[in-house]
C-alpha cells in the first residue's frame, strides 16, 4: 500500500512538473501583454476594435468581450474584415454595417463596398486596436485590411495599437516574388513576398516606416509584442489554441498548407481540397489519374514533401458531387520544403502526363486576371505557360527574398 501510495504521489508529482512546464512555455499574445499592463496603453480611451473570431485570450473568452467588461476604457466600435467580426460570412462574402447582437455596439464594414475606415466611421475614436490572427500569406486579406486601417487612423490623427500574434509559418520561410505595380489588389495590397515572414505586429511597423501606406503617410504605431515566441516556431510550438481563421483554415497546420495550393486553386479548374474536408491539402480533377501523379511527383524528390494517390467527391465549388482523382500532400520536413512551389509541380508533371489539359485555357478570363493578382505579376503565368516547367519561373519567384529579407531584419521584435 504504502508502495501504492508513493507512486502514485511521484505520478502527480512528474505530471505536475510537465504541465507546469507547458504551461510555463506557452507564448503570451499582445492581448495576454495588454491585459497584464491593466490596458494602460489604452487606458481612458474611446476605443476602436478590428477583430474576429480569432481574437481570444488563453481562456479562450473574446477580445470583443474583454474589452466591452473592461472598466479601463471605454469600447465604442467594431470593424469586420472580411467573415465578420463573430465568422458569420462566407469568403468573399461582403460584410454588413450591423449592431452586435451581444454587446450592442455599431459593427462596420470593412470588407464590402467600403475597405478603409471613413471619418464617419471613426468620429468618436481615440484609438483604433487590431487584434487577428494572421496565416503568413500576402493574398490572406486581414493584412489588406490591416494596412487600410492604418492610413485611415493616420489621415484621421487616430492612434493604432497592434496586439501581435504569432506568424503561424514561423519567421523564417519567405517564399516568392513581391508585388508589381499594376498588380496591387485586396490579395496582394503591399509589395512583399508571398510567404511574408512577419508577424503582423511586425508587418505594420513595416509598412509604416518603410512608406508603404498610401501617400507615404505614417500612423502613430504602437505594437504590443508577444513574450516567448521564436522565429522557428510554426504555431503548434506556441502552445496558443487554434481558432479558425476562415472556414477553410480549420486547423493550425491549415495554414501550411494554404500557400501549396493557393495560387492554382484561383484558376478553378482542378480541386485543391475545398469543398471536400480536407482544403489546401489536395490536387484533383476528373481526367487526373491519380497513381501516375502520384508516381511523378514522388519522383521528383521535392524537398519536405511527398505525395500520395486519393479519390474523392467534392461537398461544394471545384467538381461537386463529382469523382475525382488525385494526390494529397503531406508535409515531411517543414524546414526544408518550398511551399508555393508544389502547386507549379503539380502543373508541370500534370502537363507531361496529360498535355491536352492547359488549365490556363481551360478557366475563365476573370480567373487569370485572380491567378496574377495572386501571384502579384503577370510575369509568372506567362513564362511558366510557355515550357509548363518550374525552373523557367524559378529565379523570378525567389528573386527579391534576399533582399527584402534584409529590409525587414530592421523590424523583427523576436
């Protein structure tokens, strides 16, 4: 008994210890930072809150929520990106201006026919706070939205807090070319590379003093950084819970699997996994046979990836209630493996089985023009279109990466 008695205490002992110790390594948020500094950056203030559902603390409760209780300021607006301040919208759905059934407040639209903030909008603000959870890649919008919040707090003398998160892809991946004028768009509204790098707190810093913001104009910045994240951490390190950031990211590695995918997905013409349970996962189509695909991009080696045959019926968009066929990604060595770049594989090694299939004449005009404004240049389309071969597109993708990954060192805060 008493043996009984003494492992059982060593049992709670060891597990104590190593909850502790996860706990101990959890990375703290911008909001866990503000709530432990008792708001006082905001303290007094009429207050502004871009947000949405991935705006919680470690319990899970609401930045909208928290902020509304709070007796240290006083929370006047909100303003939904696109989903919706509480995820009530579909992609590329336009948001309404509504009242917040909870709390009561005016939610404005910041995603529909108005993108930026009017004065009207922020006439009885101090200061406007974000606080989202960011994916890591350029054609995700909440940092479209980030950025058009900040030239409005700037040309309306609006002070903007940033409640930093963690990059989910960590902050050393950068993948692809930055952004061309004439290519600028709600997908791709700031010239970095595709896989940025950056956690928004960063991000907006960025923008703000390199003078990317409309007219060169600076807002008055403060960003709250996180305690205990690293730049090699991917977010399951972070210790944090994953909310959906879109219907389609539903879980944490979701977002390393958007930037494989992507691109190809805006063409339409071959399922990249939405519409089926597992988005940005997979490439299929009716005329694919999916163990030769599989065989050929397995024989390509690619670095950190491999690929497996699979067969599967769409619930909705690409081939729905259609039998498809295909291959699924799976992502073996992170650090290694070149994300944006599978998508062009699988339409290199899909052209040398199947040649008749150009899927960039088989979509729609309107398609290409979303595929470009994705890739943030024409360039990329055109000369990948004339060989279907990822090494005559290779150095333009990679080409501004050493350079902007020296520009923005200036501003990492981990």
């Amino acid at each position: 008994m008493r043996f009984l008695i003494k492992k059982h205490f060593l049992f709670v002992l060891i597990f104590t210890l190593v909850t502790t110790s996860l706990s101990a390594r959890r990375v703290k948020t911008g909001l866990e930072i503000l709530k432990a500094q008792n708001f006082s950056p905001i303290k007094g203030k009429r207050v502004g809150l871009i947000t949405n559902p991935t705006g919680v603390d470690m319990n899970l409760q609401s930045t909208v929520d928290l902020f509304f209780h709070s007796k240290e300021f006083k929370l006047v607006a909100l303003y939904g990106p696109e989903h919706g301040v509480r995820g009530d919208y579909t992609a590329g759905t336009s948001v309404s201006t509504v009242r917040d059934t909870d709390t009561g407040l005016p939610v404005y639209s910041i995603y529909g026919k108005t993108r930026k903030p009017t004065t009207e909008m922020l006439k009885d603000i101090d200061v406007l706070v974000y606080d989202i959870q960011d994916i890591g890649s350029r054609s995700y919008t909440y940092i479209s939205s980030l950025g058009l919040a900040m030239e409005a707090a700037a040309e309306n003398n609006i002070e903007f807090v940033v409640l930093d998160r963690p990059n989910p892809l960590g902050g050393l991946k950068m993948e692809g070319c930055l952004t061309e004028p004439g290519f600028t768009s709600f997908v791709s509204q700031f010239p970095i590379p595709y896989i940025h790098g950056l956690t928004v707190g960063e991000l907006a810093t960025f923008l703000n003093e390199e003078g990317l913001l409309a007219n060169k104009i600076k807002c008055k910045l403060t960003v709250i950084p996180m305690k205990g994240w690293k730049r090699k951490m991917t977010f399951e390190k972070t210790g944090l819970p994953w909310i959906p950031s879109s219907p389609h990211i539903p879980h944490n590695y979701s977002s390393v699997f958007y930037p494989i995918s992507g691109i190809l997905g805006e063409l339409y013409v071959m399922s990249i996994g939405v519409g089926y349970t597992l988005p940005f996962q997979l490439f299929a189509a009716e005329w694919i046979n999916a163990d030769s695909l599989a065989k050929n991009m397995n024989e390509l080696k690619l670095p950190g990836v491999q690929f497996r045959p699979i067969h599967f019926t769409p619930y909705y968009s690409v081939s729905k209630d259609k039998v498809i066929h295909g291959v699924q990604v799976y992502v073996t060595d992170y650090g290694k493996a070149e994300l944006s770049l599978v998508q062009f594989y699988v339409l290199q090694e899909c052209h040398l089985l199947w040649p008749e299939k150009d899927v960039f004449r088989m979509c729609e005009k309107s398609r290409l023009n979303m595929f470009d404004k994705v890739c943030g240049t024409d360039k990329v389309r055109i000369e990948f279109s004339k060989t279907f071969r990822v090494e005559s597109i290779q150095q333009l993708w990679e080409k501004d990466i050493v350079a902007f990954r020296k520009k923005a060192k200036r501003y990492f805060l981990y």
